[in-house]
C-alpha cells in the first residue's frame, strides 16, 4: 500500500513537472530578448515609404538587430522568408533601449522563416531583432528585408457616373510598383470588410448596374494580420430610360385637325 502510494506521488510529480515545462516552453516562444549587437548599423536607423521590398541584408545572424524609424502613416512589414535557417523576429516598441517593450513577434509564418508587421500610432522608433529558433544567437547568414503599406488606401478611377452595362477600372493608387503577393492581400469589396470583388491586384474592373460604393484595404499580413484604414469610392450608375408601352389618342383627322397623344 505504501509503495502504491508513492508511485502515485511520483507520477503526479512527474505530471506536474511535464506541464511546467510545457509552459515554460510556450513562454519562451512569446518573444525573443536575445538582442546580442546591432547590425546593420545606421546612423539614426532606417526609413522608408516604398511599398517595394527592401533588403536591409543579406547577411543578418541570430541575435543581431537593427533600428528603424516609423510613423502612424504606414503599417510596417519585415520578413526573413527565404532564410535557410529556422528564423524569430521580434519588434520592440524602442531603437535605442535595450530588450524591451516587444509589440509584435513571429516564428513560422512562411515555412521555417519569419514575418511580422507592426502598424505604429505614432511617429518613433523601433528595433527589429532576428533570432534562430528557439530565441538563439549563431553566425550563419539570413536575409531581412522590410517595406512600408500606406495606412490610407487611395483609389483612382472612382466617383464617375456610367451607364448601365459599361465598365469601370479602379485602382489602389498609393501602392503604384506593388502587386499582390501572400505578404499583402489589396482587398476590394461592395461593403466594408465584407463581400469581397478582388483579392488579386491593385486594380479591379467592375460592371455594376446600380449605383454602388466599393471599398479597399490592405491586409497586411505578418504572424497575425495588421489592416490598414478603409477607403471607399462610389459609381454612379444612370438607368436608360424606360420605353413607351403604347400611344392613345385621336390618329386619323382631316386636314387642319389637330389631335392630342
């Protein structure tokens, strides 16, 4: 009896243990502090307004970070998709402190690499560390690029009147050079957020036969989505006019008569 009591006490021991573990382990993973020196190194930190993707190097280890500049017009991308290694990004809210403040983290969102995005609400720094999994320095090479999503979508080719049955093309103008890809979704739709026209490129044709009001916005993806601000646009859209069924009235009268139809 004795022994059975032990073995019991043993195993919920061990239980116990396994379940600390488990989430020591999934607190591990939340975010990375391994910030071990800071290169690339940029006097005042990176900027940028291109929708194109930038690559800050080829060339970035475990435990190496770098500093940006951001402001509430963009929402901010970087990835490492590419990388041979099992990549971590971590943005933290400062560019100058040391490990701290972390806003965004990503582990696996393309393969074994890493992608975040981070819509700031006001103009500051930040600093993006790059860590091999699980939050660990080491001296082989990754790439780390970033680009800037305008925060306000602007559409071009909206708020014209057409007739029914002609068409219109739209455009998602502020992002010129940028095309859809599994980082960004330009998202059209005949409501806000709801029914979707497009998924698939910065411009969309639509034939509507009543007026309507089209919406866009960028999903800019990371480990978890960041949305830009909604823009709308509508069309208007002008009915022909509907065809006489019938005429009435007097039709046969003598010269000099007049008739009312």
């Amino acid at each position: 009896m004795k022994k059975n009591l032990q073995k019991t006490g043993l195993l919920i021991i061990c239980i116990l243990a396994l379940f600390a573990g488990v989430l020591v382990s999934n607190k591990t993973q939340a975010q990375c502090t391994n910030c071990n020196s800071n290169f690339p190194y940029v006097l005042n930190g990176y900027s940028t307004t291109s929708a194109d993707w930038t690559t800050i190097s080829s060339c970035v280890y475990g435990g190496q970070w770098s500093a940006y500049n951001v402001n509430a017009s963009y929402v901010y991308q970087w990835m490492t998709c590419g990388t041979s290694w099992d990549t971590q990004l971590t943005v933290y809210t400062t560019s100058t402190a040391s490990c701290s403040g972390a806003n965004v983290y990503n582990d696996d969102a393309c393969g074994l690499q890493s992608r975040v995005a981070y819509a700031p609400t006001g103009t500051g720094g930040v600093r993006v560390l790059m860590s091999q999994y699980n939050c660990v320095n080491n001296t082989s090479c990754g790439t780390l690029r970033w680009r800037a999503i305008p925060k306000t979508p602007t559409i071009s080719g909206g708020g014209v009147t057409i007739c029914s049955g002609q068409s219109v093309t739209l455009t998602a103008s502020n992002i010129t050079s940028v095309q859809h890809d599994e980082h960004l979704y330009i998202e059209w739709g005949t409501t806000s957020g709801g029914t979707q026209v497009s998924t698939n490129s910065r411009a969309v044709t639509v034939s509507p036969t009543a007026t309507t009001t089209y919406y866009l916005r960028y999903n800019v993806r990371g480990g978890t989505s960041a949305y830009s601000n909604v823009a709308s646009t509508m069309v208007t859209v002008r009915q022909p006019p509907t065809a006489p069924t019938g005429i009435t009235g007097t039709t046969t009268i003598c010269n000099g008569q007049s008739t009312t139809l």
